[in-house]
C-alpha cells in the first residue's frame, strides 16, 4: 500500500480533465509536489505544483522530463488521446498516432520512470485505461487501451521485485471535453479521481471506477460476441 501523504507524483496530462482533478485530489490528501505535463508549457499559481511541457511520443522528451522529476514516488500515466476512426477505412496515421500515445507513450515513461521509483522506495504507476479495453467497436481507441492493459499487467510482473505497486484503472465515460460530444451517462472527473487513490492506498492493482466498468468486467468470461461497446451497435 502507497500513501500519498508527503509523497512527488507525476500526472501526465495534468493541465485539464481527469489529469487536472487528480492533481487537485494528490494536493488534497496532502502530496508534497506534484509534476504536472501538458503537450506545450503552461503555468500553475500553486507553489506544490512543477509544470513541465512533456510529449509521450519522443524518447528525448520523456527522457528531459524524468530528469527534471527524478524524486517521483508516484507516476499517474494519465495522458491519452482519443481519434475516432474505424480500423478498416480510417486514416491509418490516425491509428498509429492513438498507439503511440496511448500505449508506447505510457511504455516509455514507465521505461523511464522506473529505476526513479526503484530509487526512491519503489512507489507506484498508475496507468489509466478504459473500459472500452474489454469492448469491440471503438477503433484504435479501444484497440490501444486492450494493449495497455495488456502492457500494465506485464510491467506489474517487471516491477515487482522492486516493490513498485502497479495499478491499471478501467472508468466508464468521464465527463470532460475528450467525450464531450458522447451522449452517455458520465461520471465526473472528482469521482473518478477520488475512486482512484483509493484504489491506490488501499493496495489495489486494479481500480473499476464506475458500475458500468464492474459490469462489464464482470462479463468477460461469457462471448465474446456480446462484448461490443453500445454505441457501434
């Protein structure tokens, strides 16, 4: 179990949505500095909080950025991306784009990030990914978050001997400008955040943030045939 309490986090992807609550939710529970990345450099008043311009996509930029943030004890690998697009007719560039970032891009942190972690007790990674991991008929979206799961449950093996506390986190709909356009049921990025690091302080490796991810974990063990997300239907 990891306590946030006095701890360094890094969120990729701090400077809005879930990425930015959940750097409001480390303050809250008493984080003593948290990094917090965006895609371009950007300002945040509060002393506690080191922004950093980070893109998940080059080896060098995550490289400067874990230089910068070497006293992390816990790394959210929040960043995502979310391309519509279907696998067969989409614009291919697209497709790998959404791998890039949403799978290599969380690897290459963790690559980065661990002998910092490994260095300052073992700590925690915290990657999120979706339910749409588990469902059919979301494009690369889904297809990049069924690899990072994939990826979050083999780093879990890796970096056990170095007393890392992996953590992979499935949510539902989130109510922020990513699926802004979705008509469906959202949870808000407080919930989610807060659902979280609880998982993460209780000793969890896997966090289901919402009913709906429960419900569908629940169903992998039926066809597969049923297991297609509601609106590609």
């Amino acid at each position: 179990m990891v306590a946030v309490q006095d701890k360094v986090a890094v969120v990729t992807g701090g400077r809005r949505g879930l990425g930015a609550t959940l750097v409001d939710e480390l303050l809250a529970r008493g984080a003593r500095k948290v990094y917090s990345t965006a895609r371009a450099a950007y300002l945040d008043s509060r002393p506690e909080v080191v922004t950093a311009a980070l893109e998940v996509r080059s080896a060098d930029s995550v490289a400067a950025f874990a230089e910068l943030a070497s006293d992390a004890q816990l790394v959210f690998n929040n960043a995502g991306t979310l391309l519509p697009g279907a696998l067969l007719t989409g614009d291919f560039d697209r497709v790998t784009e959404t791998f890039d970032v949403n799978v290599f891009g969380p690897l290459r942190v963790a690559r980065a990030f661990a002998p910092i972690l490994a260095a300052n007790g073992g700590g925690a990674l915290v990657n999120m990914h979706s339910v749409l991991s588990w469902l059919a008929g979301s494009g690369a979206y889904g297809a990049s978050k069924a690899a990072a799961w994939s990826v979050t449950n083999s780093l879990r093996i890796e970096l056990a001997q170095q007393h890392t506390q992996v953590v992979g986190v499935h949510a539902g709909f989130i109510d922020t400008e990513m699926v802004s356009a979705v008509q469906a049921p959202k949870a808000t990025p407080a919930e989610i955040a807060a659902r979280i690091l609880d998982g993460l302080e209780a000793g969890h490796t896997e966090v289901l943030a919402d009913a709906v991810t429960v419900d569908v974990k629940a169903a992998l063990s039926g066809p597969v045939e049923q297991l297609i997300f509601a609106a590609a239907r």
